[in-house]
C-alpha cells in the first residue's frame, strides 16, 4: 500500500444530521431445535431454562448488559407458541426463551423486534405442502386472517398479560424472496421454472397483503406497537420504495446487509458490492424517503459473508469481518439508519459459521458451556461499537479529510485487468451524542494497514476534555491540545481499529 497521507483531519460539525429512533444491538433467537428444511443458524444458540443452566443464562445476560444492547431483534417460530389453531403454548421451552429475553430487555430498556423467522405450524400451510415439514417450513400462512389473529393473541400475552412494553414492533418473516414465504406458485416459479424474481415478487406481493391487514389489527388492537418490513435480504436497490407494494403497509423499513466488501477490495463474487455503493447512496436514499413518510429506517440484520462462512468456519467473526461490519455502522449511522443489529449475539456457531457475540456451545463437544464467554475477536471490535452508540443518539457528522491511500486493487476490468492507482478513502467516523446526558463520542474506523496521526476539530461549541479510549481496557487517555488552534485536538488512530473519543 502507498498511503496517499499519513495524517488524517477529522471535523466534528456544530448540529446532528438527525437522531436514531432506537439504538444498536444484536439477533437473539428463542428457537431452540433445529427445523427439518433450511433454518440458517437461527436456532440452539442458547440452552433451555433450567436450573441446570441458570449460570450460563445469567452470564449471558450480563454480557448483553456489558454490550448495551439496545436493539434485539428477538426471532421465534410459529409452532412453538400456536402449534394447533387457536391452541397457545405459552410455556413451552422455546416460549420460557423468549420470555427471558424480554424480561432481560423490559429490564435493560432495550427495544424488542418480535420477528417470526420461520412457521412451521401444518394447520396454516398451504394444503400442497402439508405433510412435508420442510415444506411446511418454508409456507407462507395460507389464512392471513389467523395469521393476524395470532399475532394479536400474542402480543395480548407479551405486551398486555405480561406487560413487556419493550416490544416496539413486530415483524411479519424473516428475508422473504428467499425461504420462508412460499405459495405454492411462487414455489414452482423458482424450482421448476427458474425464476427467481417473478418468485420474489408473487412473495412480495402476498406479504403486503398479510402487513395490510397486520398493521390494521395492530392499530385496533395494539396501536403502541409498529409493523416493521419488508425485511429482505440483501440490501435489494430499488428506484423508489415507495412503488413497492409493502411500503405503504408498514410502519418502518427494514432490510438486511451480508454480501459488502470494503471499498478498496476486490469484488470476488457476483452478489458483492461496496459499502460505499449501498451503504452510502442506497441508505441515505432509503432513510430519507423513509423519513419524509413518516417511517424509520433499519438495518436489522448485518453480518459478513465475503471472507467465508458454513459449518464452524470462524471467518464471520475474525478480524477483517468485524472491523468491516463496524464501518457498515459508522457509515450507516453517517446515512441516517434509525436502528441496527447484528447477526447475532448467540449462536452455536457449528451451523453456517461463527457469527456470535458471544460463546454458550462447546462446538466440539457439542454441549451448553457452563458459563457465556466472549467471542474473540468480534467481542472486542463490534461489540466495542455497540457499547458506545446510545439508544436514540443524536448523530453529527464527522467530515474527513485524508484518510486515504493509492494503489489498492479494487475490481477488474472485463479484459481480466485490475484497475490501479485510485483513490480510496479509508478512515471513516461519525459522531454520537447521548441524549440524556449530552455526552458526545466519535467512532472512528481506520480499515488501512497503517496507522494514521489526526487532528480533530471541534466546533465553537464543542470544547471541553476530550480522551481516547484504550482498545483494551477502555481507560481515557487525554488528548493533547494541536498547534493549529484552540478547538483542535492530535491523536493517532491504529491500523484496522475502532477507535472511539469521548469527552
């Protein structure tokens, strides 16, 4: 690498660009076994509520305090709270999960995205698929109405009976277009015709017809809920959302974010793309139209696919994949995102890859660990990150100036020939100020290989102690006073490192 500069100017500016509608946090799954067809890694990432295992569930409660974790999008299957019409099983294994989960949230002042991941429950699949528990995984509801009326005697439960005013929205299933919103024709469409988006579409299609009729019961019945979708995958690129036949059905928009690279890097496959071209143009454009509606904006599921993932590949959760998924943040929060969470606080981690936050399965032994422990070394650089964005933080831009480096391969040509010597910016930072106490906090990611010096500039208004955090022990360090003015500041920022002052 030539570094175009090693020093780097870092401009707070005087007034945030908006403010988060919710915070930052992460998945928390209450799906305890594994479906017969496709389940992702949505499920087993923490033990059933027993005695036994009361240590290694209040270790993990602690450690999602540490985190902060102020957004859980908190993941169930149909079957375990209404296996048979009309017949709830409030107590079921899987249901003691999820009421643990929104007790620790309730408790924490988190928010709460109720999210069915997946059905599973024959009485409301489509007779074509009936009798196939893959099938039945992967069917829509084939009444809408008893769909809605489940949602609703679920939310009696949580929200009203049991008084879980932590679940801020539901949302109808998870990624459809890919798995788990089937009708039988858009089920033939994929497998017998190939036709992936006419597929895509017909499903699309049918869920703004399930959150129209959702979001009309949830204003009857339960109107300090929200609806939340489409929740697709994977950062799709529409013209405008508001053509979209779900946009006028939900209550805020919400999308999923695997496939980036960093923008200096090869893009090695088909469905990968830079952050800078979807996170930087596309979530500006979608929280803007969203906004202007009247609809938050979310990124409600963020993980790394691009260094490798299935069985118990490690690569999700190493260096490179946390520290891109943290400029994913930054930029986002930078583009207006009202909410974020990452894939996933739990998870076994033998399935499709080691995604979690944190540890609670002995991969090898295939059994509960007696105590939660952190999971290095996505603990120590995202989850670094989510302690320090505040629920509903203000966000103020951070303009920088430097930062970058020449030289770098970023895609080839259709003659197979790299493109070189252009310019990529590689430090990237935003602010966040807590609402409550006014304490202000600047993420900065440095993605380069080299260290790089900064001056930071504060606004008039924005003097006082400023300190970096140590990597490791989180301990301020004072920043020294620059020569180049009052209100500026010198610091460095390290290599591949989330660096976070504060005042």
């Amino acid at each position: 690498m030539n570094p175009a500069s090693h020093h780097v100017s870092l401009k707070l500016a005087s007034a945030p660009s908006h403010q988060m509608r919710s915070g930052v946090g992460a998945s928390w799954h209450s799906i305890l076994n594994a479906p017969v067809g496709h389940g992702g890694s949505a499920f087993g990432g923490q033990p059933p509520v027993l005695a036994v295992h009361e240590p290694l569930w209040k270790s993990i409660e602690a450690h999602a305090t540490r985190l902060r974790l102020r957004f859980i999008r908190l993941e169930f299957e149909w079957r375990q709270f209404e296996p048979r019409r009309g017949e709830f099983t409030w107590d079921s294994p899987a249901m003691r999960i999820l009421d643990r989960i929104c007790a620790w949230a309730e408790q924490a002042g988190a928010d709460v995205m109720l999210q069915q991941q997946w059905g599973g429950a024959a009485w409301n699949c489509f007779p074509e698929f009936r009798g196939d528990p893959a099938m039945e995984t992967y069917s829509a509801p084939a009444d809408l109405n008893a769909f809605a009326d489940g949602w609703m005697s679920l939310l009696d439960e949580l929200y009203v009976r049991r008084g879980y005013r932590c679940i801020k929205w539901i949302n109808p299933i998870n990624e459809p277009g890919y798995w788990w919103w089937h009708l039988p024709e858009s089920y033939r469409l994929l497998r017998v015709e190939g036709d992936r988006e006419g597929s895509r579409r017909l499903q699309l299609n049918y869920l703004a017809e399930a959150c129209a009729i959702l979001r009309r019961r949830l204003r009857a019945g339960h109107p300090g809920v929200r609806l939340m979708g489409p929740d697709e995958t994977d950062m799709p690129a529409y013209e405008r959302l508001a053509a979209e036949p779900w946009f006028a059905a939900v209550d805020d928009v919400d999308f999923h974010s695997y496939n980036s690279v960093f923008d200096h890097e090869l893009l090695s496959k088909a469905w990968n793309y830079h952050i800078g071209d979807r996170i930087d143009s596309l979530v500006r454009r979608y929280s803007a139209e969203s906004h202007a509606a009247g609809k938050g904006f979310y990124l409600t599921e963020v993980g790394s696919m691009v260094y490798g993932y299935g069985a118990d590949n490690p690569a999700p959760g190493c260096h490179l994949s946390s520290l891109k998924d943290v400029e994913v943040l930054v930029r986002s929060l930078a583009a207006g995102v009202d909410g974020f969470s990452h894939w996933s606080f739990t998870n076994r981690g033998d399935i499709d890859g080691q995604w979690q936050l944190i540890d609670t399965w002995n991969i090898e032994h295939k059994n509960w660990l007696l105590e939660a422990r952190p999971h290095r070394p996505a603990y120590d650089i995202l989850g670094r990150a989510t302690r320090y964005v505040p629920k509903c933080a203000q966000i103020f831009p951070v303009e920088v100036t430097g930062g970058g480096c020449i030289g770098e391969v970023r895609e080839q040509s259709r003659q197979g020939r790299a493109s070189l010597n252009e310019h990529y910016q590689r430090v990237w930072a935003v602010g966040v100020q807590n609402p409550d106490t006014n304490e202000m906090r600047i993420l900065a990611v440095n993605n380069s290989e080299e260290p790089f010096e900064f001056t930071l500039e504060l606004p008039e208004c924005g003097g006082g102690e400023w300190s970096v955090l140590d990597p490791w022990t989180d301990a301020p360090v004072a920043l020294e006073r620059s020569l180049r003015g009052s209100h500026c500041l010198n610091g460095v920022l390290p290599p591949q490192q989330l660096t976070v002052l504060t005042t």
